[in-house]
C-alpha cells in the first residue's frame, strides 16, 4: 500500500485580482519506507503541499491520504502517525534543547527515553548543550533539534519542509547521511528542497514548478530521459561568450553552469559546430566539450519547457 497518495490537489489563496493557485492539481503516490524529495523553486508550492498531507491546511479540490488516513475526514489520527519539520524555525527559542524535546515528547504522550533509540545518532550530538536556549544555537543544531522533535513519537512518515534551506555544505551532507539511516529504520521520509542537487540523494524526486509537477522519477530514470546533446563551453569573458551562445542557431538553450556554460544543442549540432561557430566570432581557443547531462540539466529543461508551453 503507498504510504503517501496525492490525487489531483488543488489550493488557491486570495480572490479576484489577487488570487494565487498554488497547487493546480497535484497527483503522485509515495511508497512505504521511499526516501522521496519534492524539488522546486520558491513559491512553487511546496509548503501549501507539505500543510495539506499534514492536515494543518485544507485543500480546495482533490485528495489525499497518508497511511491509508483523508487528510480531511481522519486528520487526528494522522496527526499522531506524522512528524513534521516546517520550513521555517518552528522551535521555542526561550526553551532549552532539552526542554523543547520534552515538549514535543509530552504533547504525543511518550518521553524521551520511550523513543531514544529513534533519535541516539541525531540528539547525542547536540545533548552536550542540552541547557542551551534554542534560539542560541546554530543553524546546523537548531536542525538537528527540530528533527529530533519530529522524530520523538516515532512516526511512520516524515515531512521535512526545506530542512537544508540556508544551511551550510557540511551540515548538509550530514543531514542527508541522517536521512539515509532513519529511512533504513523503515520511515517513509517526504523531504522538499529548492537544491537541484540534492535530488540525486532520494530513492525518487517529483518536480515542482508553478504548482504544477512536472516530472516524478527516480535519479537515474530524470537523468535516462534527457534526450538532446550537451556541451560545457568555457573562456575568459564568460559574460561576452554567454551573450554570444544564447544566440547560437544550433542552440536550444544556454546558461552558465558553475565554472562553465552548458548548451543544449539541437539534434545534428556537435561540439565541432560550436567551435566553429565561436571561431567565426572571433573565439579561437575556447574550450570546448561534450558533456552528459546531470540532474541540474535535465530540472532546468523539464522547467524551461514548461514555461514556454503556458507562454
Ligand atoms: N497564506 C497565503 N496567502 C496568499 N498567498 C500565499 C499564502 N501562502 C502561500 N501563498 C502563495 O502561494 C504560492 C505557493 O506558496 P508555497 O509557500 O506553498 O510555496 P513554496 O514552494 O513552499 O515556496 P517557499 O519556499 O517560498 O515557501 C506562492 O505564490 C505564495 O506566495
């Protein structure tokens, strides 16, 4: 049975002029124990999503269920089945670490030592502290805290709203190592991310844009569908050399891309043609390159796509 199933959701805010769709009929299903990751851009609604499976918002159409559980009809007992991690700092900032855990353990009806085991690798690193208020910790421990508190009555799916937003690379990765070690401890996990490169971490990754999903596969199956040719071009005036690819005819699209420019080419277009192109601008040494297409190029295609399509 899936864990998680999202059938043609629907949230609007505001009237008239003013009036925002935030999900325009949202459709996937998670499967028990699926590491599976939400990736879009701000606002492209991401929390109103995240608020409805947590029962905290209703949705205007559609429906949805998580354990079998309406979101509507049954949202006490999913209540008790679900941790949430909001986006934003949601924590007692004039409570200590300690005591905002006991908070969270009190209102679920268990202690910390009841379910200690479920949280041992991700609390034992900020125990040490344990007396310090939470609005004096680091972004990382603040993080580490509000996931220990999701996790204190050992729910059976997890929702984690942009954890990783504004945190630093290292602390990053050891989010995500922790993610990996609760999902072998049989958590469904939902975790959403404007972080294109955080996809490749999931078991599967559903595409956000416009409240609209755009694509729902797993790492290798976004990247086997990525069908044209790419090339990684660099030079010393990036800014000049982006100007002049964006106008290449053999292009589809070209953005910079880290130390590069990638550029999507149309079918028949090589690397040769480029140089050739550049060199009669006057580029002569440019570097050059065929490149396969990772996660990040095949998220900006799907979004660019449908972007033209609602043009
Ligand atoms: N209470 C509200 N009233 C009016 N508009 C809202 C409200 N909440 C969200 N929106 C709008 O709905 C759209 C989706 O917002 P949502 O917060 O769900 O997206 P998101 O992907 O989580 O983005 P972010 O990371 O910026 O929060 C945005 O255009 C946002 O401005």
């Amino acid at each position: 049975m899936a864990s998680v199933v999202a059938n043609n959701l629907t949230k609007q805010y505001g009237k008239k002029k003013d009036l925002v769709q935030a999900l325009k009929g949202v459709s996937f299903e998670v499967e028990k124990g699926e590491l599976f990751g939400i990736i879009g851009p701000d606002g492209a609604g991401k929390t109103s999503l995240f608020r409805i499976l947590t029962t905290l918002l209703l949705p205007d159409g559609g429906a949805a269920s998580v354990d079998g559980l309406d979101v509507v009809k049954d949202f006490k007992a999913i209540r008790q089945r679900v941790g949430y991690m909001p986006g934003r700092f949601s924590l007692y900032q004039d409570l200590t670490i300690e005591e905002n855990l006991e908070f969270f353990a009190t209102i679920f009806n268990t202690t910390i030592q009841e379910n200690y085991d479920l949280i041992k690798d991700i609390y034992s690193q900020i125990e040490p502290f344990k007396d310090r208020r939470a609005g004096k910790l680091s972004g990382g421990m603040k993080q580490k805290l509000a996931l220990s508190c999701a996790l204190i009555h050992k729910p059976s799916v997890l929702f984690l709203d942009e954890p990783t937003t504004g945190v630093d690379a290292v602390s990053r990765k050891e989010f995500w190592e922790m993610l990996r070690s609760l999902k072998e401890q049989g958590i469904t996990i939902l975790v959403s991310t404007p972080y294109m490169d955080e996809a490749s971490l999931c078991d599967r990754v559903a595409l956000i844009q416009n409240g609209t999903i755009l694509s729902v596969n797993t790492p290798d199956g976004v990247i086997a569908s990525y069908k044209h040719p790419l090339v990684a071009v660099k030079d010393d005036n990036m800014l000049q050399l982006l100007n002049l690819l964006q106008q290449y005819e053999g292009g589809l699209d070209a953005y910079p891309f880290g130390e590069y420019h990638h550029v999507v080419l149309k079918d028949g277009y090589t690397t040769a043609s480029v140089t050739t192109y550049l060199q009669e601008q006057q580029l002569d040494h440019v570097n050059v390159h065929s490149i396969r297409a990772d996660i990040e190029d095949c998220f900006i295609a799907l979004m660019k796509t449908e972007s033209h399509e609602h043009k």
